[in-house]
C-alpha cells in the first residue's frame, strides 16, 4: 500500500489519502450506529483491510490537515530506503534536503553505496574520521559518469579519490560488482588493460554450469565484441581455460580440453546467429550442427553436441 502511494502524483495521492481515511471514518460511525439501532435494518458499511501503520499516517494527517507526501521518517525504514534507491545522486541530494534526518543517515549512504558499487579499495581501509558515505556516493556517481564518456579518465577518478588502487585485481572486483558502467566502454577499457581482464576472467566460478550458460553468464559481465576479430578470440581463449580448470571432473569424464571447448564456443555462437537472426532463412538443422561441430572436435560425444543445440533452440543467443 505504502509503495502504491508513492507511485502516484501528489494531487491524485492526497485525494487518495483523504478518500481513504473518509472510508475509515464512515465505517467506524456505521458500526457505532448499527449497535445504537440494535442492527438488522441498516446495510453494514464494507471493512476494508488497511494496514494500522496507514490508518494511523491518515488520521494523524487529518488531524494536523498536512498535505502532500507523507513524511518518510513515519514510513518503515525498509520502505524508506527501498524508495530511496530508485534515485539518482542529484536526487538523492534534493531528497536530503527534504528529508534532513535521513539526508544525513550514513547507514543508509553505505547501504546505497554498496548495493550500487560492490567492491572498492576503499571499502577495506581504515575511515579517517570525518568520513562521509553521502559524498562517496556522489564521488563514485561522478566516476561512473566520467568513465562511460572516458574509461581512462574514469579510472583516474577514482583513484585519485582514493577510492581505488592502481592493481589488476582490485580493478577486475570493482568493474566485476558494479553495473553502472557502459559496456562499450568497458569493453575498450578492457581491450586495452590485458591484465585486468585476466583477472576478471578468474572471478568468473563456472564449476556445474552447462557451457551455453556458462558463456551467457561470461558474455554478461564482459560483453563480446560486435564483430569477429582479435579480442573475441581472446576472450574465447580465456573462457576455455577457466570453465576446464572450474570443471576438471566434467574435462575428465567428456574427454574435454581448452582447444576443443574453444571449438564448442565457436560453434554456439554461430548457431546463435544462425538461429536467431531473421535473416538466416534456412537455418541450421540439428543434424548438420551434430556433423560440422563434430568434425572439428572428434572426441566430443555425438549426445553432448546434440544437448548443446537444444539450448541454443529453446534459450537462444549466447551471446545477447
């Protein structure tokens, strides 16, 4: 109910609000007057199921005859910050002049922060005193701005925020938990910082994932390239290493190796394309996929390369 309120305009909220508690009062007087009359001849008033902390929002408003929003402070903390996070850092500052108790709650800012942005340097170090997880917002907010019209730039950002360290892995964990950056520019970015994207890669826990999956769920967090070249080999490369060393029982048993998961990865793709672009009026029979991906990869059982075509048909892309 509370959620349905705050999606409304404030005109059409407030007549809400005053409709509603005009429904509760009519109730109540219809109850106390069936029991005067001793009841039968009068229709009951319909009861409605509100929740007391809004018959109470209601009341208190009447009583006082405030208007607009009500005030987020009388609203349960998780609803609070539920709405909070659907605002941006302008908004945000708008809100915590509204809002000033909770425009200054730093709990809340480091829940924001960390919810947003998943892992940075900063996080681990020892806060001088003074700290304020309300400007870290705003500082990461600006750096991930600056980095989708300038990766380098970005980066530097934040580093000379403090809020990165110049290493591999520290960069790999932050762009790995952090959604806000532009993929095409992280995929520039990472085209140029090779160890990065080593690193980032040994994140990735491929261990019992069927291998279309595991190249969605690889292709989702670093995209793949618009056209074939250099970079998607590598990325491919590097993918088949990784889901063989998270999947040593499944190399054992299925006669597996990085070359011939490299193969399987080419092979989805294609069929990816070939399956889902309207352009591909014939598409790809099973049968064919089975023989053209088994002449490339001889030891891969016929049923395994059949299972892999069943997931492209009924899923699709593996790379969209």
């Amino acid at each position: 109910m509370g959620q349905a309120l705050w999606r409304l305009p404030p005109r059409q909220q407030q007549q809400l609000q005053e409709e509603l508690a005009d429904q509760l009062t009519e109730s109540g007087g219809g109850r106390r007057d069936q029991g005067r009359d001793g009841g039968g001849s009068q229709r009951r008033a319909p009861q409605y199921c509100y929740s007391p902390d809004i018959y109470h929002l209601l009341k208190t408003r009447r009583g006082k005859e405030q208007h607009g929003f009500i005030d987020l402070e009388m609203l349960p903390p998780e609803l609070g910050i539920t709405i909070l996070s659907y605002l941006n850092a302008t908004d945000l500052c708008l809100a915590g002049c509204v809002w000033q108790d909770l425009g200054h709650d730093e709990y809340l800012w480091q829940g924001l922060c960390k919810s947003t942005w998943g892992h940075c340097s900063i996080y681990n170090k020892r806060l001088p005193a003074g700290f304020s997880y309300r400007r870290l917002y705003l500082q990461l907010d600006e750096g991930s701005l600056t980095f989708n019209a300038n990766p380098q730039e970005g980066i530097s950002y934040f580093m000379s925020k403090g809020i990165l360290v110049d290493h591999p892995k520290e960069l790999a964990k932050f762009i790995f938990y952090t959604r806000r950056l532009n993929w095409k520019m992280l995929r520039i970015y990472l085209d140029e910082r090779r160890d990065v994207l080593d690193e980032l890669v040994t994140l990735h826990n491929f261990s019992n994932q069927f291998l279309p999956n595991a190249l969605r769920d690889f292709f989702r967090h670093i995209h793949a390239p618009e056209e074939r070249g250099e970079y998607l080999e590598t990325l491919i490369t590097k993918f088949s290493h990784r889901f063989c060393a998270c999947n040593p029982g499944l190399v054992r048993d299925l006669g597996l190796s990085p070359d011939a998961v490299y193969v399987l990865c080419y092979s989805l793709i294609l069929l990816s394309i070939d399956l889902t672009s309207p352009h591909v009026k014939n598409k790809m029979s099973k049968r064919e996929f089975i023989r053209n991906t088994r002449r490339a990869a001889h030891n891969v059982s016929e049923d395994f390369v059949g299972h892999l075509y069943d997931n492209i048909y009924l899923i699709g892309h593996v790379a969209a």
